[in-house]
C-alpha cells in the first residue's frame, strides 16, 4: 500500500497556502476597518467589477457559501458600505453595488492589500511571480472557474457550482 506524502500534496499545499495568504491579508483590514473575510470579499467582488452584481454570483465567485455571504451583506448594508439595485432586465432581482463610502473604503484597502501581497510574493523572483500567476490562472482555466470581471454571471446560479476568482484571496 503506497503513502500519501500530505506536504507534498498539490490540494493540502494550495489549502495551506490559501489559509496563510488570507490570514495575513485579514490583518490588512480586520483590525483597522473590522471587516471579516466575507465582508471583504463582497467589497472587493464589487470594487473589481464594473457593474452591480447578485450575491449569489459573489458567492460562486468567491467559493464562500451563500448563507455566509448574506450575512455578511446584511452587515455591510447596515455599514453603508454596499446598496442593493433592481436589475433594469429583472426588476425581481436586486443586485449589489458599492456606495460612495463602500468604494472609498475600497480604494484605502487596494494598496495595502498589494503592498501585503507584493511581502508575501518577495520570496519569488519577477519570473518566478509570473510563472506562478500563470500556472493559477491555467488550473483555475481547466477547472472552468471565474477569473475575471467580465466573465459573465450565470443566468441560474442556484443550478451551478460554486467558483472562485482571483478576487477571494483575503
């Protein structure tokens, strides 16, 4: 019977990874602004974007669970940091954007959070940095996740499974 070497193991080293990586981002904006992971995420998902997006595409982008993401919307709207929109194509569907307050927040938070990122990635050389970038990207490619935000959102997203996007780590 052959042994699984666990810290050699692509899956356990990308989740160990992920958890460090956002940990340290989390201080970035936990303390100083008190904003979770989920809060963020939302922020960030809607600062990226150029247009007002569902909770549910948040969530599929993010790969953070749908009942998670609403309570954490509801704590951003109750912060004024985010309002819901009636999509002009559905008027039943209400979309999410960032307020005035919510995209000032949003750009304090960017270049801290890439000065933490460009910290956490000085280990690597530029080349190393885009080699890495680019192997994400093509896992990410194969796995048919979101990685951009003109990637469109799903008209069922109830019937799809969860994504995640570049926009998650933190």
């Amino acid at each position: 019977m052959s042994k699984l070497d666990l810290f050699s193991f692509v899956p356990f080293q990308l989740n160990r990874l992920a958890a460090e990586v956002s940990a340290a981002l989390a201080s970035e904006y936990q303390q100083r602004y008190g904003l979770d992971i989920p809060g963020w995420r939302i922020l960030a998902t809607l600062g990226f974007r150029n247009d007002a997006c569902t909770a549910q595409f948040i969530a599929q982008c993010t790969r953070t669970h749908k009942s998670t993401i609403s309570r954490a919307v509801t704590a951003l709207l109750q912060r004024e940091l985010i309002e819901r929109v009636e999509n002009e194509d559905d008027r039943r569907e209400l979309r999410l954007r960032l307020t005035r307050k919510g995209r000032a927040l949003y750009h304090e938070l960017v270049p801290r959070l890439k000065r933490r990122e460009q910290q956490i990635l000085s280990c690597l050389s530029a080349s190393e940095r885009d080699n890495l970038a680019e192997a994400l990207g093509k896992i990410e490619r194969h796995l048919n996740l979101i990685q951009a935000n003109h990637d469109q959102e799903a008209p069922h997203h109830d019937d799809l499974p969860a994504a995640k996007s570049r926009v998650s780590v933190g």
